[in-house]
C-alpha cells in the first residue's frame, strides 16, 4: 500500500501544473563567426545566441589564438535578452581561432562546448 501511495504522489507531483518534466540546458543557437567559417577579415567580436536564458554571473566565453592567447577584450557579456553571449575582440590578424564558452541556463544546468573559425584575410575590421 505504502509504495502504490508513493507512486501515485510522485505522479501527481510531475503531472502537476508548473512542473517541467524535464529541465532545459542552454545550447548555442547561433554563432557569429559560425563554426568552421572562414572570413576575409577579422570580426571585431564573438556573439553566441543560446535556446534557453542564461545566467550573468556564470557565463565564460574565451577567444584564442593559435599560441593559446585569448585574444578577448575585456569580459564577456549578457545581452538584455538574456539569451546572448558576447565578447569584443583585440584587433587580430590571419589565422585560426578557438572559441570556448561555458554557460549555466537560469534552471542551474551548466554546459559548454567549443569551435574554431579562420581568417583568411588581413588584420582589418
């Protein structure tokens, strides 16, 4: 008996209104450079859009160069939409970039990921 109680609790308790059944994570929705892109001139920032919130206080977004320098200016930050990650950019010449980022979604959910862009052309914005 204790455990049919048990089950129907628990049921009731996720079937409940205002209780997500399962917990979102914030993921990259759009990357300006794109992953793997190739320019003809260096952007003058890193922009990431993500499907879910994320938090402020949490958000870490680096830009490397190929000696592992982060080539960011300053600390990234939140747009007021709450969903966009960005970082300006030293001025930076031909070659491949790593960008690395790691977010918590405002349900607490940590992920992080990363990609590389080039550029192909001069050091200009």
């Amino acid at each position: 008996m204790r455990v049919a109680s048990a089950l129907v609790a628990s049921f009731l308790l996720l079937a409940a209104p205002g209780v997500p059944a399962a917990q979102a994570h914030s993921f990259p929705e759009t990357e300006s450079p794109a992953a793997g892109q190739t320019l003809s001139a260096a952007p003058g920032e890193v922009r990431i859009k993500y499907d879910a919130p994320i938090e402020k206080l949490f958000a870490g977004l680096k830009v490397l160069d190929q000696n592992g320098r982060n080539v960011a200016e300053g600390p990234p930050t939140v747009g007021p939409d709450g969903y966009t990650l960005s970082v300006k950019l030293a001025p930076i010449g031909p070659g491949r970039y790593s960008v690395r980022w790691s977010v918590v979604c405002v349900d607490t959910h940590r992920t992080q990921g990363s990609y590389v862009f080039s550029v192909a052309g001069g050091a200009g914005r």
